[in-house]
C-alpha cells in the first residue's frame, strides 16, 4: 500500500468526532505526519543517530506508539550493538497491522517485536533505548508521569530516553505567534484552512501539550537527574533524559 495524499479533513464535515488512530489514517499517516509536523524527518533520522549512540550490547530498544515504525527502523539501521531487539508498541490495531507489513518488507537485521497493546500496560526491562516520539501527548496527563516512572524504573544506567512532543507555551502572544507559524507550514504544505480547522477541532480534546517546564518537572519527578530540548522547531520539540 503507498502512502495516499491526505485530504481526511478537506471536505466540510458537519459534526466533528474527535480524531482517531483509524484505517482512514493509517492509510495516509506517512503524508499527514510529514506535512503536519515541522522537522519530523529531522527527528526520525536523530532517533536512529541517538540510539547508535546509546544501544548497550544485550538490552532492549522500545518504540512507544510507532504507527508505522518510522523510529523502529531508523533505530534498526543504526544501531551496531549486538543482541539489542527493537519493541514496538501501539495501541491502535489498524497500525500495527500495517506497520507488521512495514516491518516485513525491511531488510534490517534487527529483531523487530511488534506488540499492539496501550503503552500502560507493558514491561519496560533492560532498557537501553526508550522513544516516545508524538506519544506521549495523546496519554491522559494524570497518567504521564506513571509512564515516565515505569520508563525510568525499566531503563539501564546510561540508558536514554527520547521524548518527542507538540508544545505549549505559558507566554500567550508567542503560544499563538507559534501556533500561526505551525498554520502556515501546514498551509505551505498544501493544506487548506478549512483542514486546519477541522484538524484542530478533531484533535483539541485528543492531542493535550504541555509546557517544556511541565515536562522538565515530570522527567525530574520520574527520576531524571537531567533532561533538555535538542530539537525544535516552533511548537514541536524533542528531549533527550539519560538515567545516570
Ligand atoms: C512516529 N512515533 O512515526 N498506547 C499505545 N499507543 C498509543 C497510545 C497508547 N496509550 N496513545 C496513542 N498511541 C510515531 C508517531 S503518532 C503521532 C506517533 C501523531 C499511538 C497512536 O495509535 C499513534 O499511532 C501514535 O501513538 C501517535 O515516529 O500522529 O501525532
């Protein structure tokens, strides 16, 4: 199956139901996903550099809410260490079984355990790699730092955790200037404003960001003795946080 244009949301819809992970989206997550979120090939890429740099011979890589497994095959194709099986999970059946599909017809050499299933409930052990690339955001936020507590817990010493998320700022003139700017490279990217405020509207009750403070504070809280931003562009950012 090649990827499909999006065009979901650019046709008026009347009642809006909030976004869902579908075989509607699946069938165009690839485009949606590259014309909706600004550096996403950038991210995917560094994923596969910073777990090069991180895998520890004899542990686990895990790839939280891969939809397609953009990250797990980043990772696959970069990582040198020996005996280190790729994990990834997600929640929504139609993505799993495509990404099954994804993963078969990669010629990586990695061990690849594809596993459908809410990132809450599975074991995170011998960790050495864990990325929540855009997951995160999508998890009820009394839940978050339970997450984070369990990625800590099931992480190696040196271990590292990637954390990808769309973010909110407390200052509210640069919050909308970084909202308007997000628009217009969705607009430039060929999306109408009429998909950007169906998009918007279908996802405000789904997708909740928070601050880089908010998120510092949690990885603080799971265990963290550090964390910082090594990527963003406008509000879409990603953080590395080593367990020491
Ligand atoms: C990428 N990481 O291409 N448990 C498991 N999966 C979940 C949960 C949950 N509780 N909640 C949401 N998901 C990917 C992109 S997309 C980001 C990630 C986006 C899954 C959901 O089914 C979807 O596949 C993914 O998280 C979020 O690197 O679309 O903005």
């Amino acid at each position: 199956m090649s990827p499909k244009h999006d065009d979901i949301y650019a046709s008026p819809l009347g009642e809006l139901s909030d976004f869902r992970f579908d075989q509607d989206v699946v069938e165009v997550f690839p485009d949606m996903i590259k014309r909706s979120v600004p550096g996403y090939a950038t991210i995917v890429g560094m994923i596969g550099n910073l777990a090069e740099r991180y895998a520890q011979t004899g542990t686990n890589c895990y790839d939280l809410g891969c939809s397609l497994g953009a990250a797990t095959l980043a990772m696959r194709h970069r990582i040198k260490a020996a005996n280190c099986p790729i994990i990834a999970i997600d929640n929504s059946s139609a993505m799993v079984k495509h990404c099954a599909k994804v993963m078969a017809a990669d010629s990586g050499e990695l061990p690849v355990e594809l596993i459908c299933s809410d990132i809450q409930d599975v074991d995170i052990s011998n960790a050495s790699v864990v990325v929540l690339n855009f997951t995160l955001q999508f998890i009820d936020i009394n839940q978050r730092c339970a997450i984070l507590q369990r990625i800590y817990a099931g992480l190696r010493p040196g271990g590292v955790l990637i954390l990808s998320e769309k973010v909110a700022f407390d200052d509210a003139p640069h919050h909308e200037l970084m909202i308007e700017l997000h628009h217009n490279f969705k607009r430039a990217n060929g999306y109408s404003d009429l998909e950007i405020a169906q998009k918007r509207s279908a996802i405000e009750n789904v997708l909740i960001p928070e601050t880089l403070e908010a998120h510092r504070e949690r990885l603080k809280q799971a265990g963290f003795a550090s964390s910082d931003v090594w990527f963003q562009c406008f509000n879409f950012a990603s953080m590395i946080a080593i367990k020491e």
